[in-house]
C-alpha cells in the first residue's frame, strides 16, 4: 500500500488554519461610527432663554409722606414727602371743598433732577370757625407753560384749634418790595404779650427782627406792626415768622411762617 499522501490532502490544514485566524480578525476590526440620535450639531447650545432687559420703574417725582390720608391736622398744617423735580423745585398748597387755594408755599428739596430728595413745610393761615374738609397738595411747575405737573393729593381735615400765634396780614404768597414797608397784624395769646416777628431768607437766615407787643397776655388779642423790609434783599421767597422763646428755658416755640415773595 502506498503511504504517501497527494498534493491536494497535505494542503487542507493549511488553509482551515488561516480561515480560523481571520474569524477573530474580523469580529474585532472597527465599525462604522454610530449615528447620534440627538440635534446636538457640534457646537455650544444656545442659551434661548428670555433676557430681563427692563429698567425698574422709576418711582412717583412728588410723594406726600405725612399727614397720613382722612387724618385731623392742625394749623399750622406741617407736611412732609419726597420729590425728584427740576431743580428740586415743587409747591405746597392746601385748598377748601370749593377749590379755593387757603395757603400756598415754593418749596425747594434736598435734591432733584434725577435724584429723589425730601422736603417738609408748614402752611400757616387763620384757622376755620369751623371743622372743614380740605385738600393738600403737592406738585411741580412746567418749565415749558407753568402748568401744574406730577400733582398729588391728600383729603384732610382741618380743625378749627386755633395756634398761640396767628398772623391775618400779610396772607400766604403775598408780594413785598425791598426798601418797602410791610403791614403785618393778627392775634395771639403768649405769655407776657411779648413775641417776636422775624423776616427770613431761603436760607433760614433772619434779615429782619421785631419784637411785638399784643393786647393782653392773658386771652388771645389783637396785635399790629410795622416792618421796615431792607432795600438790598434779593428776589425770591422769604418767610415772615411769628414766634414766642419758652420762658423755661429760651427755646423757640408756636412759629406761625407765612411765605412772602420780595420782588
């Protein structure tokens, strides 16, 4: 028998040897690169969420801070509040339930033309006989016309206590020449009948003292006086002040301003 084996059979082995190096070959060569599944498109996410591009609401130009709405005042009427004006300026005024203006006052604020300030004033004119429904106000002037602007209102009631110091003449916004004469009358009750009348600048300066003398020291009476107003005073308001000093201990007390314009 011949043991030799043929061409064809010695080169099976062989070949089922490199088949079975291939197999693993290939389960490990790499695939083609998954596909995504999201939208992300390579580059960084757009933020879409809305932006705050307001400005906060600026606040009221005028507020008036006290007396509190419907309260009892008493005159002198004191008020006080906020403002952001031109210039800071602004007005005071109080009116009676047909309108009619009682008092009236310019005021100036600790700053304004876009920085809010505060201000505070007294309107000082005879009391009522009567309790009265009454209307405070506050606003600013147009620069443009002198039309009322940025007006606010507060409903009060005015009582008919009368102050220890009432001045009739000059009323509030009364006009006075420098070098000229002012008539100025009214009643009080002061101890000792002696008080003091005093004529100050914007400033709160005094250019003027008088000290006046009333009818009596026990009841309120009559008073009367003669102010001689200094010839170089500059145009603008002044007060025209009536005020007693304590007899405990000097301070000032019951001032009664009225708002004069020297022009």
């Amino acid at each position: 028998m011949n043991s030799s084996r043929s061409p064809r059979s010695g080169r099976r082995p062989t070949a089922l040897l490199a088949a079975l190096l291939v197999l693993p070959m290939a389960a490990c060569a790499p695939g083609p690169a998954p596909t995504p599944t999201g939208t992300n498109s390579g580059t960084a996410p757009t933020n879409t969420a809305p932006t705050n591009t307001e400005t906060p609401s600026a606040g009221p130009a005028i507020t008036i801070d006290s007396p509190v709405a419907d309260s009892p005042v008493t005159i002198p009427v004191s008020a006080r509040g906020t403002a952001d004006t031109v210039e800071a300026a602004l007005v005071i005024d109080l009116l009676d339930e047909a309108g009619q203006t009682l008092c009236v006052r310019h005021l100036t604020a600790t700053s304004g033309s876009g920085t809010a300030g505060t201000w505070q004033s007294d309107l000082a004119f005879p009391p009522p006989e009567n309790e009265e429904a009454v209307t405070l106000r506050a606003y600013e002037l147009s620069a443009e016309d002198g039309s009322e602007t940025n007006v606010v209102e507060r409903s009060l009631t005015l009582t008919p206590e009368r102050p220890p110091i009432i001045i009739t003449t000059p009323a509030c916004g009364a006009s006075v020449a420098p070098g000229g004469t002012l008539e100025v009358t009214g009643r009080a009750m002061v101890p000792e009948a002696q008080f003091t009348l005093e004529l100050r600048d914007p400033a709160g300066a005094a250019v003027l003292t008088q000290q006046v003398l009333a009818a009596s020291g026990t009841e309120e009476s009559d008073f009367s006086s003669t102010l001689s107003v200094p010839a170089g005073l500059a145009a603008g308001f002044y007060d025209l002040v009536g005020f007693d000093n304590s007899l405990k201990d000097g301070s000032v007390q019951y001032e009664f301003p009225v708002q004069l314009l020297v022009q």
